[in-house]
C-alpha cells in the first residue's frame, strides 16, 4: 500500500494504492483517526489506484463514519474500481459513504456544503 | 480439466501473505476476471483472518489448509483448521448493516455470506471445515437491509 494525505481545511485525504489488507491497514487506521481528531468533517478517500480491500480496510472506513456522522460530516470514496464497487454494493456499505466518480466531485460536494461549525 | 489448488499454512499469520500471492497466480493462470479474481481472493482472506483471529489458542501452533477448485460454472474453497469449533454459517449474517446501527463487527463473516453463493460447515475429527462456492457468473446479490 501506498499513502498519500493531501492537505484540506475541512477534510482529511488520503490518496491510496496497492493493496489495503490486514498488513497495511493498521497504518491507515492510525493517520486517519489521527487526521480526524483535528476537527475536520470530511474524509475523502482516493480509491481510484486501489487494487484490493478487505473488512480490515473497510472498518477504518465504519470507524471514520461512527467519528465523522455526528458532527454532520461524511465519508466520500472515490474512484473505486467496478470490482471493488460491486464489494460496497453487496454489503450495503455504499449507502453510508458518499461515493464519487473523482476526487474532483467530492471536493465540489465540499465546496457547496456550508459549514456548520 | 478441474483445476485445482492447495495451500497449507502452518504458521498462519506469517504464511497469510504469501497465501493470497498464491491465490493471486492461480486465478491469473485460470484468466478469472478481476471480479471474481477479487472475490476468491477477499472469502479467503476473510475466512483464514477469522481463524487467526478467533481460533488460535495461546502458545499453541495450529495448521490451516486452503483448498480451490474450478469446476467450470463454480469456484470452490474449502478451508480446513485444526481450532475450537466454530460454524461461521451460524454468525455470518447477509445484513452488514442494520437500520440505525453502524458497527465495526462481524463484516468479514458478512462479506463472505454475500459473495458466496454457498456456504456450508462440517466439523470432523477435530477439524472445521467450511466450503465456500462462488459463482463465475456474477449475479448482484445486494444486501437490501434498511431499505
């Protein structure tokens, strides 16, 4: 896996690639809870390199929404792949987090949310 | 020709990797599409996290052997693990989640209930063996809890 944050007043990104399994998620669970305790009301997840998830990457995922939900934010996953969106679908994972074609979608969807704090 | 595979993890947290490489090169030799590639690949990955992480007892080395088969239509895996009882048939709901309710356990088991098309438990002389078919045909199976 690799990981990229990108910098964002109202949310926490990360770009990831390669695969996201019990090796590599424990270092995605820890910079992602650690971004969300500045405050931010987004998680934005580039998925669009991303080759494999399994629960272990999708639990970082629940975690961020049980953090990020009562506060009026949101989890957006974007770009993922057909295979790996039919895994969102099935499990019925997608109707909790926001899911993007693009990362330029989720940051329009940003841009035209006001912020309630 | 029934293709077949076989993967014996004798020290299963540090073979898991080198497992999935392995399911990885059979389902590229076999020309499975990414779907059903990722799908083989995840009920494993999830069924041998389940017996790392629920099975093994302290101090104590316990063997898992891996198994898949191409029947034409099908691919079947069964895994067999020498842990305490344990019937994944019996906690492995279709609903990840429930109205209202966002939790964090149990979505292996779910996700495997999901993408399997069959899922079927034995326990024998000490073993667990769960055998698992997923169908090459892709048919949505959506999870419709909440809705």
């Amino acid at each position: 896996m690799h990981l990229r944050q990108i910098e964002h007043p109202r949310a926490a990104v990360f770009l990831v690639s390669g695969r996201l399994d019990a090796t590599s998620t424990p270092e995605l669970e820890r910079k992602v809870l650690l971004s969300l305790e500045s405050g931010v009301r987004h998680l934005v997840m580039d998925f669009s390199e991303l080759e494999y998830i399994n629960s272990a990457g999708l639990r970082v995922l629940v975690m961020s929404y049980q953090r990020l939900n009562p506060r009026g934010g949101s989890v957006m996953v974007c770009g993922v792949r057909d295979y790996i969106a039919e895994i969102f679908d099935i499990s019925g994972y997608n109707r909790i987090f926001a899911m993007h074609a693009d990362m330029a979608h989720a940051m329009q969807e940003i841009d035209a949310t006001p912020d309630a704090q | 020709m029934i293709a077949k595979f076989d993967f014996a993890l004798n020290r299963p947290e540090e073979d898991q990797a080198e497992l999935l490489a392995a399911v990885e090169e059979f389902a590229d030799a076999l020309g499975l599409p990414p779907s059903v590639r990722y799908r083989l690949g995840l009920v494993i990955d999830e069924l041998v996290s389940n017996c790392i992480a629920h099975g093994a007892r302290p101090g104590e080395d316990r063997g898992i052997r891996v198994g898949i088969s191409d029947s034409g239509d099908d691919m079947t895996v069964e895994i067999v693990d020498s842990g305490p009882p344990f019937d994944p048939t019996a906690h492995a709901s279709r609903k990840c989640l429930q109205p209202g309710d966002v939790k964090v356990g149990g979505m292996g088991l779910c996700l495997v209930r999901n993408l399997a098309t069959r899922m079927e438990y034995s326990r024998f002389d000490g073993f667990n063996r769960t055998r698992i078919t997923i169908a090459k045909s892709i048919q949505e199976n959506a999870c419709t809890s909440g809705r």
